[in-house]
C-alpha cells in the first residue's frame, strides 16, 4: 500500500503572497503546437493498437520540435516563404506477431489537419511534418502491460497537483480561452491563435500583459490595428477581469510594437516566422505556468497513458487536490505530490503527500487518505480519459 502522508501547509497561501506571477500559452503558440502534435500521435498510436491488437502497446513520443519558418506579413496581407518545420521524435512498438507500422505513414495527414485546426490560417503547404519514431527499449518493453491489473511504472518520477486556482491563475487561464473561443473571435476576429498572457499581481494591483499574433489579410491598416489593441484592453479590464477579481487590472496589448513594427502574422501563429517550439516548455497539466506553486518539469504530452508515472500522475495528483477542495469546505488550499518507483505497480508510488491548509491535517486525514485511495483506483478511467481527450494536459 502507498504510503499517504497528510500535513499541515506551512508557507504562505498563494492569494496572500505578495507578488503571483502566472503564465499560460494559447493554442497557436509554438510550444503548445509541440505538445499537442505529440499527444495527437499518442492518441492515435493508442486507438491504432486497441483496434488491430486489443490493448495499448509501449509508446512514448514526447519529443518535439518546432523549427519556425520565415514569412513576409503586412497590412492587409502577407505569404508563407518558408515552411514550418515540427520534428516529432520518440519510441514506439513497430512491430508485432508479424505485423509492422510506418507511423509517417499512418498518422502524418491528420495530426497536418489537426494542427491546421489549431490555427485557423494554417494550411497543410505551411507545414513539413516529420517523425522520428524509433523501437523502444526491450527493457521497458518487457515491463510493460495494458490488462486488467494496474500496469508496473514506466519511470521513476514524480507529480503535483493543486487547487484551487488563485484568481490570478483563473483570471490568465480564462482570459485566453475566451480570446481564442468562437466567441472571441467574433469580436476581435483580427485575432490569431497564438495568444500569450502573462499575469502578475503587485500586492492587489493585477497587469495583463498580452501578446497577441494579428492575422495581416484581416488588418487593412495601423489604425485598425491599433484599434483592436485598444478594443481588447478595454474589454479585458472593464468586462470581464470582474468575472474573477475585485483587483485593479491593467490590461496591456503587444507591447514590442514600434512605430515601424507590429505583431503581424500571416497565419496567426508566430511559428509562421522565427519562433521555434517545443515539447514541455508550455503550460503544465494544469493549464498554467505558475512558478509560485510546486511545479515538475515533466511533459505530459507523448508519453504513454497505460505506465508512465510522468503523465499519469500528473493527472491524478490534479484530481486529488480538487476532489479534497471539492469535499473539505474549509479547505483553502491544497497540494498533492506523488512519486512512483520504476517496474512498482502504479497504484502503489513511494509516497503520497498532501499539504493542506484552512483545515488541521489532523482533523481530515482518513477523508483525504479515502480520496487519495479512490483516485489511484481510478487507474483505468485514467488511462482512457487520455485515450478520450478527456483531461487538460497542456
């Protein structure tokens, strides 16, 4: 049995502190770009294997690299010079009872649709897709099973999870959700994909800081660019930080802009000219950057969702934390860390801490202890939910 330790928080809670700094990466953002391509090739490595072999097969593709092309954008238009290069690189089971897999072959058009998805100007000419795939290791391999049983840990490593967000956290997650939704696009429809924002709270005075790629073929002219800057800040600040905090906010939008520069895309992406992306740089399974909360450096996208501890615990830890806010009302913060053993089943890590703060450790420990039980239960779900697309990963 996983050892389950409850404690006391001793530090500060994130809302008191006096300085938060979050950040978070849309969709269209190189880094994202990266994570996503290389779980949409897990994902269809998995549905491939389920369907000509019955059960998930070892896989981790949590590799990737974005090269940024060059291109030439201006007011009201612009071309794509050079494409955009994305290498996805990692190991996977080629071949079995006979059979082989070209995973170029079998997956290289729609994760190109699936990225072309991502970014609504991107067309599959702008892309040069590239895998790397090579046979894993026969050692973890040999250790490595998707039956009925909890499946033996792919690696030594370990997770954390929190809850809630501050308002801070929520206010940056919701901000780039919503400019990058339908509906933000309707009313700032000049808006690309690749959407940064990065939040910062001095004391009780919040600054947005936005960096938002323009389509060019939708902005005729500066003026309706500089328009639009100020339509965002305007509407950031006045209508809908209010949704989430009483704090002051100051919004401000794309602030490398010169007089002879702006953030001009042909695509909406800056992947499109320059930037380079890659795996594990982004937003954690969280959603979020948030150097204030306990944070790994463990990417979650590629790797495999039967065994690796890196993916799977990433997920389950943020699902302990809510689940305690969710039934400990006192609860005003809560922190989950989970460390697993290599060839260990999964449902048995080294520890489990929770750090609870609102609530003495003492008092709910058997509540926590059950939620923690209940969720390393829950392996399975787990696993498909992945599978599913059901969880937040990037």
């Amino acid at each position: 049995m996983a050892r389950i330790q409850v404690v006391d928080g001793k530090n500060l809670l994130v809302e008191e502190m006096p300085v938060e700094i979050v950040e978070r990466k849309g969709r269209g953002h190189p880094d994202s770009l990266c994570d996503g391509a290389a779980e949409e090739l897990s994902v269809a490595l998995c549905k491939f294997y389920r369907e000509k072999v019955g059960r998930i097969l070892h896989h981790n593709v949590d590799k990737a690299v974005l090269v940024g092309g060059s291109s030439e954008a201006d007011f009201g238009g612009g071309r794509v010079i050079a494409p955009i290069q994305i290498y996805i690189v990692g190991r996977a089971t080629l071949e079995w009872d006979g059979s082989q897999i070209d995973p170029e072959e079998l997956f290289h058009d729609s994760i190109v649709q699936w990225l072309c998805r991502q970014v609504r100007h991107l067309k599959p000419e702008h892309l040069q897709l590239n895998f790397k795939v090579r046979r894993g290791s026969v050692d973890l391999q040999r250790i490595f099973y998707d039956e009925d049983k909890p499946p033996l840990a792919n690696d030594t490593s370990f997770a954390v999870g929190f809850a809630p967000l501050s308002e801070l956290e929520r206010l940056v997650l919701e901000t780039e959700r919503f400019l990058n939704s339908e509906e933000g696009k309707q009313r700032f429809p000049q808006l690309g994909e690749d959407i940064k924002v990065m939040g910062v709270r001095d004391g009780d005075l919040i600054r947005l800081t936005i960096a938002a790629a323009f389509v060019s073929s939708l902005t005729p002219d500066r003026e309706t660019y500089e328009s639009v800057k100020e339509q965002i800040a305007r509407f950031v600040e006045e209508e809908f930080a209010p949704k989430f905090t009483k704090r002051r906010v100051e919004v401000f939008v794309n602030t490398a802009d010169t007089p002879d520069s702006a953030y001009l895309t042909v695509t909406g992406t800056s992947a499109e000219a320059g930037d380079d992306g890659q795996v594990g740089r982004g937003n954690r399974a969280s959603g979020l950057i948030t150097p204030y909360r306990p944070m790994t450096l463990e990417a979650v996208a590629g790797k495999n969702p039967v065994s690796h501890v890196g993916k799977v615990y990433s997920i389950m830890t943020q699902i302990i934390a809510q689940r305690i806010v969710d039934k400990v009302p006192e609860a005003r913060q809560v922190y989950c860390y989970m460390v697993s053993q290599i060839g260990k089943p999964i449902t048995d890590p080294q520890v489990v801490s929770v750090e609870i703060w609102g609530v003495p450790a003492a008092k709910v420990e058997n509540e926590v202890k059950a939620v923690v039980d209940e969720v390393l239960g829950s392996w399975k779900q787990i696993r498909d939910g992945f599978v599913e697309r059901r969880w937040q990963i990037y």
